[in-house]
C-alpha cells in the first residue's frame, strides 16, 4: 500500500510489517509522501488552471502571489477541486490526461460544476 515497504522489521526493532517513514511522525506527515493534481479558477475571469504538486498550500499561495507566470495575470485562484495520490508518477499521469481536454477533462469539469 506504501510504496516498496514489505513484511520485515518495522523501525522500531520488532518483527512483522515495515512501517512506512511517514508513521513514525504521525499521519500529519503523510500529506509529504502525497502528490495531488489540482484545479483553480480564477476570481478575475473565471479560467481554469491544472496543476500538479506534493505541496498544495504552497503552491496555490505561490498562484495567488504572482510567482507562476502562466497564472500571474489572471490571479487571485481558488481552490475547486483535488486528487490525491500516492506517487508522483500516478499525478503526472492523471494530469496529462487532464491537460488533453478530452472526455477525462469534460468530466471532470461536469462533476465539479454540479458541486460548485
């Protein structure tokens, strides 16, 4: 479920399932072993923006503070909606697919626009 961890010695000595690093600091620390694929809209013209990152405060501040050029004319963003996954492999793939605008993209667009 973790990455490569498999049946061993966890950290802490004992025999049984490995502990993955995060658990040792607590679930806290999982989001830093995650990579999410995001949408933002902007406040300005209501365009969309695809993204992906293992830092989402960060990266929608660096959004809204001008520091992404695709993004710094039309900002300030809000967050519409994430994935979450567990290897960055896996959101690089998810936000290709996104980035074609084909039937992944409308969904998704459908799917957020009945929430909003």
């Amino acid at each position: 479920m973790f990455g490569n961890f498999t049946r061993g010695t966890s950290y802490n000595g004992s025999t049984g399932v490995s502990i993955p690093p995060f658990a040792k600091g607590g679930i806290q620390n999982l989001s830093l072993y995650m990579h999410h694929v995001y949408v933002l809209q902007s406040d300005k013209n209501k365009s969309l923006y695809i993204g992906m990152t293992s830092d989402l405060n960060r990266r929608l501040g660096e959004h809204n503070s001008g520091k992404v050029y695709f993004t710094s004319r039309h900002y300030p963003y809000k967050l519409l909606y994430y994935e979450t996954y567990q290897t960055r492999v896996l959101a690089e793939e998810r936000e290709k697919q996104l980035k074609k605008f084909g039937s992944a993209y409308y969904a998704l667009i459908k799917r957020i626009k009945v929430n909003i």
